[in-house]
C-alpha cells in the first residue's frame, strides 16, 4: 500500500483544466506535485487533513483517489479504478507558474501603493514588528531598562514614526505586524489570495534588501534591511538629533 510519510494512503486529485485556476487555493501548500495530462491536472501527496480541507473539497470538476498498490480507487471506494499515472511531477507552485497583473506603484518617497487585498483574519500569528509615534518611543527609552530593548532593532520611518523589530515587543501603542516572508502584515489580517504571496515579494523585493510593510488599508512602505540599527538610548538621540526637526 502506498504510503506518505505519516504512514496514511496517498491521495491524488485530478482536476480538469478549464477549472486549473482555483487550485490558486492550495498552491502554497509546499508538500504538494502536480502533472499535467491531457486535458487534465493531477495533484498527489495530499495529507489527510489537506484532502478533507475546505480549499480541496470545494475544488469543481474534480475527482479524488486514494492509492494502494500502484492503482488508484475512488476515495473510500473499493474498487480499483485505473492505474497511477505516469506523469512528469513537479512542486506544484513550479508546475502551476502564477501571471501576476500587472501593479500600479505610485511612489512617494518611502511609501507606495499597490493593488493587494488584505482581509481580516482570525488566525493569531507572532507578532514581531511594530509602528509608533516617535515622541512615544522617546518617552520610553529615556526610562526603560537596557536589557528591554537590547532584542530590538529600529530605524525612523517618514520622520515621524519608528519602525521596530524583535522580540518581546516594547509595551507600547502603535500598529502591530507579524513576519511572513519579507512581508510584514498587520496583526488581525492576511493576504486574500495568500498563493500570490511568494510570487509577489519576488515581484516587489527581488533581492530580499527591504521590509515589506502594510497597513490594513493595502498601502505599503518599504524599510531597507540594512537601515535597522540595534535601540539604545545613544542610537535614539544619535537618530533624533539627524533628524531636521527634532521633536
């Protein structure tokens, strides 16, 4: 009996070709390969719990298989209903390549804009960057302890906000983000089409140099890698007195 790697059957999923671009829902699932065969698209090496997913089971024109002994059933069929298929497989994000459209990028200095949905999410994610007024953080620092912010790393955003990254997060009110790839994403909220996603920071950050940052309202900037320093009182006030109107 064919097996994955928890021991469960292996399940395939051909899909016709006309219905190819909702399986823009399952594309980031890394485990996944996929073939093409005429007029037809497989998937195979879906976990259980995948198989059962709401992305799979709303999947139209589909069929799905369980295989056992180099031939495939209908899932939790009894019968045996054609042989594995031959297929040249790939990693399904290589086998299914995603055309992005083309992005309007009106740049204003450090911030831009880009046309990508973010949705609200109820899936809690670390949090490990956040945005806060300058004259906040100010207050902060000139009081708080060295060892609380010697797991941070800072820089100054449009002269007036500081962006912060590490953790523990200082305990300040400002707008929260957690890490996914090169993007940072408000807390709360998640990429509607999250198959686009490493696409996307191949689109906008080739070179993986830049932060990625959003806001809710799908508005970006980007803070260079390099530009975040370690936060220090002396960094703060090296940083505050740059600036060409201190606050």
């Amino acid at each position: 009996m064919a097996k994955d790697t928890a021991g469960s059957i292996v399940f395939y999923l051909r899909l016709n070709i006309r219905s190819k671009e909702h399986l823009g829902a399952i594309r980031h699932w890394k485990n996944l390969k996929a073939a093409h065969e005429a007029g037809y698209i497989w998937v195979k090496d879906f976990t259980a719990d995948q198989i059962k997913a709401a992305e799979v089971l709303s999947l139209p024109d589909k069929q799905m298989y369980e295989a056992r002994g180099g031939k495939l059933f209908l899932k939790d069929g009894y019968l045996p209903e054609r042989n594995i298929p031959a297929l040249l497989w790939s990693p399904i994000d290589r086998a299914l390549p995603v055309k992005l459209p083309a992005f309007n990028h009106n740049y204003f200095g450090i911030p831009g804009k880009v046309t990508v949905g973010l949705v609200k999410s109820a899936h809690e994610k670390k949090a490990s960057a956040m945005l806060v007024p300058l004259s906040q953080l100010q207050k902060y620092v000139e009081t708080a302890p060295a060892i609380r912010l010697k797991n941070i790393r800072w820089t100054i955003v449009d002269k007036q906000y500081a962006f912060l990254v590490g953790a523990p997060l200082l305990p300040l009110h400002g707008e929260v983000h957690y890490t996914e790839s090169d993007f940072m994403i408000p807390a709360g909220y998640a990429f509607d089409l999250h198959a686009l996603l490493s696409s996307l920071n191949t689109l906008l950050n080739p070179k993986k140099l830049f932060w990625i940052v959003f806001n809710p309202d799908s508005n970006y900037f980007t803070v260079p890698k390099a530009q975040l320093r370690p936060l220090t009182i002396g960094s703060f006030r090296a940083s505050l007195n740059q600036l060409p109107e201190a606050l």
